[in-house]
C-alpha cells in the first residue's frame, strides 16, 4: 500500500512568501478536511483497487488553462506548505495535524472555474488504453466523499444535474459521474471473461453530442473543454465485477 507510505511523506514548507486565499479573490480551492475524508474511503475500501495508490488529478476547465504551470499549496490560519505536482499534473496530498484542525484549503494558483480536480486510482501493470473498473468505482467514491465536483448547473437534462450527496451515490447502477480519459474518445468497451459491451453513445460525450443548446450549458459543467473525453460507467452493476476492463479506443487511432 504505497499510497499510505506517501500521505505520511514529509512535507515542504513555502520559502519566503507565504500564499494566502486572499491573494486571490476568486480561488479554486477545496477543503482540506473534506479531501481528507476521501483519502479515508480509500484506506476503507481499498479492497476494490488492491495495489493501488491514491493520487488527485488537476485538469482544465476553461481554454487557455495552462495546467503545467499550477502550482498548489495548503493553506490554513497559521499553516501552509506546499504540494508537489506530477508532470502528469497529479498530486498526493500528505496528512497534517494542524492543517486539519485549522481546516485548512489546498489552494492553487487559479480563478474558480478555470480548471477541476479528479482522484486518480491506477492498478499498475495494465495494458496501455486500459482502465480497472474496480478502480473506477474508488474514484467515484472518494471523489465525491472530498467534494471534487464542480458543476453549477446541469448541463444535459439530469446528467450533471444530479445530487451528489455521498459516496453511495456511486452505488446506483447508472450514476451520471463524469469520468475523463486521456484523450478525446472514439469508443469505450467493457470487457469481462468473455463478456463484452461497448458502451452506448449517450454515455460518452457528456451526453451532449446531439443537444443543440450545448454552448450555453457548456460553461456550467466542469466538462468544458474535456466534453470529448467524458464517459460515464454502469458503477452499481455488480454484474461488471471489479476485475472488469474498461478499454479506450481514441478518435486519434493511436
């Protein structure tokens, strides 16, 4: 469980400056106790991803989000201390006492609704374009228990629109939770055994391909600019067990 060795990682303090919410007024930032909170639904349930590690994921949201140069920080009344990211823009987030009695935020240096935040749960060893539905489903689960979610209105009928309460909302069989590949999509396939479903249309595309009304809702969902990588899984079917595949075939053919 290398992810538990990581959240327990030493942390680096900020040099000379110390970043504070107030420096911008119109922040991005998440609860530092709520994240938290997720990283416990990991550590819960790791049964569903054995092997895996926890890490946050931070993704565009607007054009011109240039995510290579986020940089990010805790923030609390008397603690602060820098995250380091990954050069595949995800994060471990270390454990600090102070930081959650003061209830901290992780701040990054970005505008509300300029960029959006995911877990990122990986079974190593896959093949390339290849997911573990199990890991999926843990994704779900502490991404919504951390409150990553950043929709403001619905975008396509009750898609983004639904509640998102708590982690048993991943528990539905169809949960409309916006899952993101790396690359625009051409298709997504399950596949278990011998079984094999390659998902509908209406559950790529943030289920907006045909709606012609699509510019004005785009702005709301946090699927902005990434509209062409969502998909969304059949979470709750335990049909699917967890060692099922999700494979990718992208628009790019690579």
């Amino acid at each position: 469980m290398g992810a538990f060795a990581q959240q327990g990682a030493r942390t680096e303090r900020m040099p000379d400056v110390t970043v504070s919410a107030k420096a911008n007024p119109n922040p991005v930032e998440k609860s530092y106790r709520k994240m938290l909170k997720g990283m416990d639904i990991f550590q819960q349930q790791y049964a569903m991803s054995p092997n895996s590690e926890l890490r946050f994921k931070l993704l565009p949201r607007k054009k011109g989000t240039d995510i290579n140069t986020i940089t990010l920080a805790v923030v609390g009344d008397t603690v602060d201390f820098v995250v380091p990211i990954d050069i595949n823009h995800t994060f471990a987030l270390p454990r600090n006492a102070l930081a959650l009695l003061e209830d901290a935020q992780v701040v990054p240096n970005r505008r509300a609704l300029s960029m959006t935040w995911r877990t990122d749960i990986r079974t190593p060893g896959l093949p390339p374009d290849t997911r573990r539905l199990g890991d999926l489903r843990l994704e779900c689960k502490v991404g919504m228990e951390a409150g990553l979610i950043s929709n403001t209105r619905s975008l396509v009928g009750e898609l983004v629109g639904a509640v998102f309460d708590t982690p048993a909302y991943c528990d539905k069989p169809a949960p409309r939770y916006l899952f993101f590949a790396d690359r625009p999509l051409f298709s997504v396939t399950l596949l278990a055994g011998e079984r094999r479903q390659v998902l509908a249309i209406d559950k790529l595309y943030a289920n907006a391909s045909d709606d012609a009304g699509l510019r004005d809702t785009l702005p709301y969902c946090d699927c902005e600019v990434l509209v062409d990588r969502t998909y969304i899984l059949p979470l709750g079917d335990r049909t699917w067990p967890d060692d099922t595949l999700v494979l990718f075939e992208y628009m790019d053919g690579e």
